[in-house]
C-alpha cells in the first residue's frame, strides 16, 4: 500500500519541471516598514478546480474564466494551466507536543513531500521553518531537498506552539527567488493542528501579512480523529481565505473500515484499536494520501493576472471572485488582496 501511495505522490509531483526561477536575493523586508509591492499592481491568482467528486478539472480554457475585483469583471492579461509553473514552497512543521503520538508518521510523510515537490531541478525552492515554543528557520531558501530532509530527520517534538510566528518568519525571514511571486509562485505548508499558544503574532496579523505577500496556504491537519479545536477553524480560515485547503488525514481512519462504530470495547466503539497495526496502517495511508492530495494541487493550478482597471474602490483590501463557466464546480482562489501604497 505504501509504495502505491509513494508511486501517486511521484506521478503528482511529475509537473515539477522547466522555467527558470532565477537566483536568490536578500531576505524580504519587514512589512511594517516595507509594505509588499506588486510591481505596477499586477495581480497573481492560483485557481484549482474541481467537480462534485474533488476531481481536478484541468482541461479549461482563459474563456471558461471571470475575475472581479470589488465585483467589477477584469481583463484577465495572463492564464496558463501548465504543470511546470515553478514554486517557492515554505514547509512549516508543528513541532509542539501535540504532534508526539504521531511524529514519525508525519516525519517521513513531510520528508517524501518536500523529496516530491523538490526533485532536484533548480527551478523549484524550498524552505524549513519548524515551531514549538517559538519559530525558527531551520534551512533557508534552497534547491537542496536533501538539506531539509537532513535537517527533518533530527527533529525532535515538545513543547508549545507559535504557528503564527512561524508564518509571519516565512513572510518576512527567509531570502527571495528572483522573480516573487509572480513567477515563482509562493505556497506555504502547515502539518501541525492549527493550535497556537507561543505566537506574538495574532491571527488575523499573519493572514494580512501571508495576503500581502500573495502566499497561497496549505494544511495537513495533525488533529486526531473525534476532536474539533478553535486550532482546526483558525488553520482552515488561514487556507481558504488565501486560497488553499486542509487535509485532515486522521479524520478518516475509519471510513472504509468494515465494523466501523460495531465492535464494542471498553476503551471506544471502534472497530480498531489505537495499539494495533491496523489503525497504524489506516494513519500511514490517510498521511501519505493527503500529502498526495496537496502535492497534486499545487501543480494543477490554473493561473491567472490582471492588473487592475484604475477605478479605485479606496479600499486597501480588495476582494476578488473567480468564476468558472461550467455546472457543478467548485473553485478556490485566494479571497482578496491588499493594494500597494501609493
């Protein structure tokens, strides 16, 4: 089963190829001080599309597409729907004491992700960042997969956990790829829970500053199967207002079980027990499936750029809204974007 899950991930990642993303520059300024620019304010927006079975749909064409800002339609300037667009990727890793139980599981799951999204072509970057009590960046901006999986390996979890300090460190810490974030793109990683009790940062700070810097979030959620957390709802408002998702692989240990809820037990009603091999079966396949799952999105992007018409709305914050021409679909793109000063 875990060679056929690794053999999806490769088959996922495969798109990972071509276009030059230049060489690195200094590390990015503090946004307090140096609000992100977007050149003469083209926007980025990353689309993944899917039909009612979360199939990507990956056959559509720059007509099948709408985009409103403040809903006013915009000219879209740019589209494309290949798999070779180069990344930035952020892998941030939960290392609070939340993640013990199952460490090693998503230790060698986020080693074969960053392997994947990594493959050793210098057009694709990658950085470390882990957190507990607080952030850290443990690699910096490189091509080396193997630097970070080095440097993964000897990882150790405990502790509390500052996610949101360690966001604001991959906004504002680490040095550029030339060519941000138009091309290459930017994608942050979460695997941790959402959980967040070290930060100096707020909430509501590191999205503005993760919407600023056009970064597009991903989560694979380490909240156990039953439990529900203001982490989990703060770790899905971070995805899904800059575009991404979340992953909860443990949320389903029991769905294709048979017996599910029907085997009475003293510890729980469930068909496996947390000490067999079985249930540690079911955790592997549902890691290595939502790794699978992200790796692939994040290569079937549709991408689109407009630069805005000139009315000015007067707000700092613009919402923006995708629209697919076609029944049945759904559609993530990042919800808004902060304008650049004057």
């Amino acid at each position: 089963m875990l060679l056929r899950l690794l053999t999806v991930l490769s088959l996922a990642a495969a798109g990972f190829a071509q276009t030059d993303a230049g060489t690195k520059g200094a590390a990015l300024p503090a946004p307090d001080a140096h609000p992100f620019r977007t050149g003469v304010n083209e926007v980025i927006v990353p689309v993944t599309v899917t039909d009612e079975k979360n199939r990507f749909v990956s056959d559509l064409d720059q007509k099948d597409f709408k985009i409103f800002e403040e809903g006013k339609e915009q000219k879209i300037l740019y589209f494309s729907r290949e798999r070779n667009q180069p990344v930035v990727v952020g892998f941030l890793l939960d290392m609070s004491n939340s993640t013990r139980l199952y460490w090693k599981t998503y230790q060698d799951a986020a080693m074969e992700l960053v392997f994947n999204l990594l493959p050793g072509d210098d057009k694709y970057s990658g950085y470390l960042i882990s957190f507990s009590n607080e952030a850290e960046l443990r690699v910096n901006t490189t091509h080396d997969s193997e630097k970070i999986a080095e440097k993964i390996r000897k990882l150790k979890p405990g502790g509390g956990s500052a996610l949101y300090d360690a966001i604001y460190m991959a906004c504002t810490q680490r040095e550029l790829v030339k060519g941000e974030p138009i091309e290459p793109r930017r994608v942050l990683i979460i695997i941790g829970d959402g959980h967040d009790n070290a930060s100096n940062k707020t909430l509501d700070q590191v999205l503005e500053i993760a919407q600023r810097n056009l970064v597009t979030i991903y989560g694979i959620s380490t909240a156990a199967w039953g439990f529900a957390s203001e982490g989990s709802d703060n770790l899905t408002r971070l995805c899904e207002e800059s575009g991404g998702r979340v992953e909860y692989p443990l949320q389903d240990v029991y769905k294709d079980v048979s017996g599910y809820l029907s085997t009475p037990s003293d510890a729980g009603n469930y068909a496996l027990g947390v000490e067999t091999g079985g249930y540690a079966a079911e955790i592997s396949k549902g890691v290595y499936g939502a790794i699978a799952k992200i790796a692939g999105e994040v290569t079937t992007q549709y991408i689109l750029r407009y630069v805005p018409d000139g009315s000015d709305s007067g707000k700092q914050f613009r919402q923006l809204r995708v629209g697919v021409d076609l029944p049945n679909v759904k559609i993530r793109a990042r919800k808004g974007y902060y304008a650049a000063n004057p």
